[in-house]
C-alpha cells in the first residue's frame, strides 16, 4: 500500500476557498467525485465535498447558527462542543 497525502482546505463562505480548490486541481490535486456542482450563483463550480457540507450544516442548525443568517455570526454557545 502506499501513502497518500491528504489536502484539508477550510475557511468561511465566500473567503475564496472555492478558488484555491480549483487552483489546487488544476495543479494536480485530486478532488473527488463528490463536489457540489456547479449552479446558476456559481458557474465555475464550488469545489467542497458535498457530504462535509452537510455535516457542517447540520451542526450549525443543531446550534441555531445558519451560515446565511443573523445568527450565523453570533458566536458559538458555551460548551458546545461537549453536547450531543
């Protein structure tokens, strides 16, 4: 078996996180099959991993914080990282 490296990109929406992915690619990252496609608001694509979107989202709407909300800025609840 050989090793892989694995790229982690992280950041917040619209913190151009889609264009470094893309650059990425073009110089040979592998990215997956399983990008959000691209849309009407998005024509060049962008490039996060469905199913870690939805992970994302659902734990902000577990916490009342939508990322496209007035809550969404509001800091994280007190030990939120120990509830279930």
């Amino acid at each position: 078996m050989s090793a892989r490296n694995i790229i982690v990109l992280l950041g917040m929406h619209r913190s151009g996180t889609s264009l470094t992915m893309s650059m990425l690619q073009a110089l040979g990252v592998e990215c997956g099959d399983r990008l959000i496609p691209a849309g009407r608001s998005n024509e060049e694509g962008f490039w996060e991993h469905s199913e870690i979107v939805k992970v994302q989202e659902n734990l902000l709407a577990s916490l009342r914080r939508v990322w496209h909300g007035p809550q969404g800025t509001h800091p994280l609840p007190g030990g939120w990282l120990q509830t279930r």
